[in-house]
C-alpha cells in the first residue's frame, strides 16, 4: 500500500516528544519533517481543551511553522489547517481534557470569529457536543464554513440527528468519549448509522476500539465516510515513560496511554501506518483501509486531490 507517504491525519495532537497545544513552532515543525516517517503526506494539527490565549498561541505557531517549512523546502507533511478539538465539548465527557476550561456553544462564536480574523483560514474542524446550550445554534451557524464534528458529548440519538440535520457532518472518535450505542438508546452511532452522508473518525489501534467492533464499523458504515485518525499525543514515536497531555501525566507503556487512578485511555501512540497495517491484519479490505486513510480525510475537507 505504501511506497512513498500519502496517509492524511487529520486528528493528530502530537508525536515525537511535541504536542501542538505547546504552541511552539519548532515543535510543529518537527512533527512535520517525521510524520513521513509514519507513512502521512498531510495532517491536521488538533489542539486540546486549552484557554483561549492559548489557543491563539497555537494558531499563531502553526502559521509560522507553515510559513518557515515552505521557505525552507524539503520533506515534511503538509499542513491541512488545524483542528479544533476543544474547548466546546461537555464537562462530563472531557476525559483527560481540562473540564475546567470547557465553554458552552452558546459562547462559543465570538472565539472562533477571532481565530478567523487573526488567521484567516487556518481552521478547518471544530469539535462541539451538541447537546450542550447553544449547539445546534452554533452549528447551523458555523457548519457552512467550518468542518462541524459531533465530540466529547452526552448526546442521545435525537439529539445527534438534530445536529446532523444542522449542518454538522462528522464525528470524532466514534464510539469514544461519548454514550455507548444499546439496543434500546441507539446514541451517537445510531444517529451516524442513520445519516449516511456523515463522516466517522475511528482511532483504530485495536486499543479504542476492539478488532470485532472494527470489523462491524467497516462493514455497516458507508465505504467513503470513514476516517482513519490517529489521536495521537507525544509519547507517538516516543519512548515509553511518563508525557504531559495538556496538565495530565499520562504514561506510555507498550503501546498503550494510561492517566489516572482508572488507568483510562489519554489519547494513543499510534500512527497511521500501524494503523492500516493493523486493520488489513484485522480483515479489513484494503481498498477500504486506503479509502479510510487517505481519500476520505481529504473529501472531509473538501479536498479533492489526487492520489497515486
């Protein structure tokens, strides 16, 4: 499948011993001259749920990163705009993400109105629990412009096909950091499974998502609306030991990220190249596996590149 880099990661908040969210452009530049190393062509820096300066920060350290990589030339992953994966998503679901800073979407314009002023552009996705005050508001606003991904969220079925029917056409690492689908509430996945034209990102190390879930994913999800992501953080690339995600210690230990008392997941330390090759073990098709890793994550962004 690979010859030369052409895997798109779009959810990817660091590797290497960098993480986007240190707003430091070395480090972005650093991750862009080794993700070829991983197979990725292209990416899409993510931030977490960070203060809003902070935020600011990271886009100003993505752009001068972006400008300095094509001055200098050579081999790197190119940047596909950033992805913004906090700070509206629900306290309840935050996971190892600051919950603290979370803002509700009802206050959410005014941020991204500024990011888009101050870096026109540079934003691509942006992450919301639509469930939360002023959601489905935000959406109908935004999606027209912005890539609007349903994450971090309590939202039942109704709830998500609302915010499909808004204008939010994705899903960030489904099935994690939101209510599990059962027969009788159906959530998230139920709601995906029901609206064909919406795109699913799946982390797909075996450690998120089981291999069996993987297999039913593949084979009940449209072929052209899965996205293979990484979600990866620092220690990617890294050696195992003990990583800062934002203000958490998260440790990495074969090939798995733990924090807290409950050992839980804080991201993974995956890439995309384990990543297909680990589906293709699966039983996956590679032809889907291709079409997850590449092909989809460009139409998400309205990208029709070719290619070879």
């Amino acid at each position: 499948m690979l010859n030369k880099p052409l895997f798109i990661d779009t959810h990817i908040h660091g590797a290497f011993g960098e993480d986007v969210s240190d707003a430091s452009f070395e480090g972005i530049m650093k991750m862009a001259r080794r993700l070829p190393e991983f197979g990725v062509k292209a990416f899409c820096p993510t931030t977490m749920t960070i203060s809003e300066d902070n935020i600011m920060r990271c886009f100003e350290a993505v752009a001068k990163a972006q400008e300095k990589l094509h001055e200098e030339g050579g081999d790197y992953a190119d940047i596909h705009g950033i992805h913004l994966e906090g700070p509206f998503m629900s306290p309840n679901k935050a996971g190892v993400q600051n919950k603290d800073l979370c803002i509700v979407p009802s206050k959410a314009g005014p941020v991204v109105d500024k990011i888009e002023s101050s870096f026109p552009g540079m934003l691509k996705i942006i992450d919301v629990a639509p469930e939360l005050d002023g959601g489905i508001d935000f959406i109908r606003e935004y999606s027209g412009k912005y890539v609007v991904s349903l994450a971090h969220t309590e939202a039942d079925y109704d709830t998500a096909c609302e915010a499909f029917a808004a204008g939010a056409k994705s899903v960030t690492h489904l099935l994690n950091a939101m209510n599990s689908c059962t027969k009788r509430n159906p959530g998230v996945l139920g709601a995906v499974f029901d609206n064909k034209d919406v795109y699913a990102e799946l982390i797909c190390d075996g450690i998120h998502i089981e291999p069996p879930v993987l297999r039913m994913l593949f084979a009940m999800l449209p072929e052209d609306r899965i996205i293979v992501v990484s979600d990866s953080m620092r220690g990617a690339g890294a050696p195992d030991g003990v990583y800062k995600l934002a203000d958490a210690d998260v440790t990495v230990k074969s090939g798995r990220t733990y924090y807290g008392e409950g050992g839980n997941l804080a991201g993974s330390v995956t890439n995309m190249g384990e990543e297909a090759s680990r589906l293709v073990s699966f039983g996956i098709d590679p032809v889907k596996v291709r079409l997850a890793c590449v092909e989809n994550p460009l139409s998400r962004l309205g990208i029709n590149d070719k290619i070879n």
